[in-house]
C-alpha cells in the first residue's frame, strides 16, 4: 500500500508546474505517511459499510499532560444511517470527541466500537479510507481551482467530471463558474491569483471531502463536519447542511455515520440527534422536539439563538 500511495503521489506532483504548489500538495497529505505506516499494522478489517453504527461506552480522554479529563462517561450510539449533532460551550469537548472518533486519538478509558469490533483493533488504513470530512482547520489550497477541489481524490484530481460533481454537491459550482478561467483559475493572491472568501474557501473543502464519495467506489463510513460552514452566513448554512445530508444519505444510504459540529441551530436541529456536552460530559440527547420539552440546556441555547436572529 505504501509504494502504491508514493507511486500515486508522484504522479500528481509531476503533473503540478511549481514548487510552491507541490509543496500544497505534500502538506494536505502528510496524513497519508500515517496512513500508510499504519497499513502495516496488523488489524480485523474495516468494514466496507456500516450495518449497525458505532457505540462509545464509558469513554474517557485527557490530553497527555493534563490536569483532568477533557471528556469523561460518553456513552452514545451513533446508529448507521444516521445524523448526529453536536454542541456545547466552546471548551465543551466537541472536536476531542470527533477526533476520538476518527481514531486520531485513543481513548483514555472506555471502549469505541464500530459494527460491534473495537475501533483499535481494525485495520487503520481500512477506517481512514472510510472517514470523509471537513474539519475546523481547512486548507486553503492554493493552487487551480479543478486541483484544490481535486486533490481530495488524489487518483482522480484531474478528472473533471468528478469534481464538477463534488462541486455540485457542496453548492460550490457558481463559484467556479464566477471565476475567469472556470477550473483553470489560480487560487490565492500569493500565487498572483483569485482570493475567494472564507466561505468560498469553505465550500470549496467540502467539495473536497466529497470527491470520494462522488465516485462511488468506496463508500464513507463516518462523515464529520466539524464546523464545516462557520464561515457561511446562517442561511447559506442552513440551505447548504439541508442540501448536503440529504445527498449524502442518498448517496451513503444506511452505510455511513454523519457527525455534525455546529453552533448553529438552525442546522443542528436538523439532525437525528443532537448530544448537549458540558464541560466534557453528555448533559442531553434525543432530537429536536425531545430536547425542547425536556427544556433544559438545549432549550435555552436555542430559545437565545432564535431570539438573536429575530
Ligand atoms: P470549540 O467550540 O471552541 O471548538 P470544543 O468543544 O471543540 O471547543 P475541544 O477543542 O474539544 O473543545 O477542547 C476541549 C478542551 O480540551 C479545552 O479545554 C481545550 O483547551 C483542551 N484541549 C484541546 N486540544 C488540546 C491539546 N492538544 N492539548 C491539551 N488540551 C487540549
């Protein structure tokens, strides 16, 4: 798998026509050198769909160093087929509890399963492959406008029937049909081209993250979207979260999990399930109407959001 990634790499770096966009590349990918190191380790295969969900019991987590726990007793199904959203306070734990998900870190007490095997004994490469995001820290990847949505499929970064596609799914197309040269465009005014706007950019990683998906040949297993949309104004947010899980069910039916990070409401209330953190700590689940009736944290947050927008 390994010579099989620098093979493919090479490929895309040849056919880049400057350093500075080579090293664009490298940098997006840095993750594959940890892929590809944990390919060797030894592990149950991931499964190529999911049929029963991924479960937390008891998970606790404190970060090397720490005083306490950053997240401790989350228990949660998150049932295939499913959306799930989460909020809380900034600090609350949200993004520890993703990247728990997605394996960048192992939990400190508890156990993750995913279709009842445990998260640590399946193959890494196996789950990697199945994980789709967009994550706070997007790239900016400065380079054509056809490439930065590209390279997300690093096979497939000059088929352009894909990534009109994943343009199409994240709501992205008039951007590039707005740009002079369409997908030829240079992004980025350090590379003396077209800056696009912190929502553009944001778009643009979406349709990233979904150039797997669009081809169809390996299914995501969890979809994370850890706040993949701060920089959209509420209802650009809201039309495009209603457009984008509802393909993405399409296209994943009842194989994936969608993991939603978001402050927004209008939004989360949307999803499956919504999970209150507070101060590392489940404090509610249940959907929408369930929350409001219980009135409680959700509740009120909702109520302040509601009345803020009024
Ligand atoms: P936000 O809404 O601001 O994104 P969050 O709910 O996603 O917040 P986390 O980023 O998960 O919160 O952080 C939870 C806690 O863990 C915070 O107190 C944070 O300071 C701490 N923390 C996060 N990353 C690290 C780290 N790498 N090392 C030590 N502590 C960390």
């Amino acid at each position: 798998l390994a010579t099989q990634l620098q093979s493919q790499l090479r490929t895309v770096l040849e056919g880049l026509s400057t350093v500075a966009e080579a090293g664009q590349v490298v940098g997006h990918y840095t993750w594959l050198s940890q892929y590809a190191a944990d390919a060797a380790r030894p592990g149950q295969p991931a499964p190529r769909v999911l049929t029963s969900g991924i479960t937390l019991r008891d998970v606790r987590f404190r970060y090397a160093g720490a005083e306490r726990d950053t997240l401790s007793g989350i228990d949660l199904d998150l049932p295939a087929g499913s959306t799930v959203a989460i909020v809380g306070a900034n600090g609350a734990g949200k993004s520890t509890l993703v990247k728990l998900l997605t394996g960048l870190y192992e939990p400190t007490g508890g156990q993750i399963t995913v279709d009842g095997r445990p998260l640590d004994e399946l193959d890494r490469a196996g789950w990697t492959a199945g994980l789709s995001g967009v994550y706070q820290d997007y790239a900016r990847l400065q380079m054509r406008a056809g490439e930065t949505v590209g390279v997300g499929d690093v096979r497939h970064i000059r088929d352009t029937a894909r990534i009109r596609a994943a343009l199409d799914l994240a709501d992205a197309t008039r951007i590039i049909t707005d740009l002079p040269d369409g997908l030829d465009t240079r992004l980025g005014a350090a590379f003396g081209g077209v800056e696009p706007s912190l929502g553009q950019w944001q778009k643009l990683a979406l349709a990233r993250s979904l150039m797997r998906q669009v081809g169809g040949e390996r299914r995501p297993l969890c979809v994370v979207l850890d706040e993949p949309t701060a920089a959209l104004d509420p209802l650009a947010e809201h039309d495009l979260f209603r457009q984008y899980v509802g393909q993405v069910r399409e296209a994943t039916r009842q194989g994936a999990v969608t993991v939603l990070v978001s402050h927004r409401f209008s939004t989360v209330r949307m999803a499956d399930r919504i999970v209150v953190l507070d101060d590392g700590r489940i404090a509610e689940q249940g959907g929408h109407a369930e929350l409001m009736a219980v009135d409680g944290i959700y509740a009120q947050l909702y109520r302040l959001q509601e009345a803020a927008y009024r």
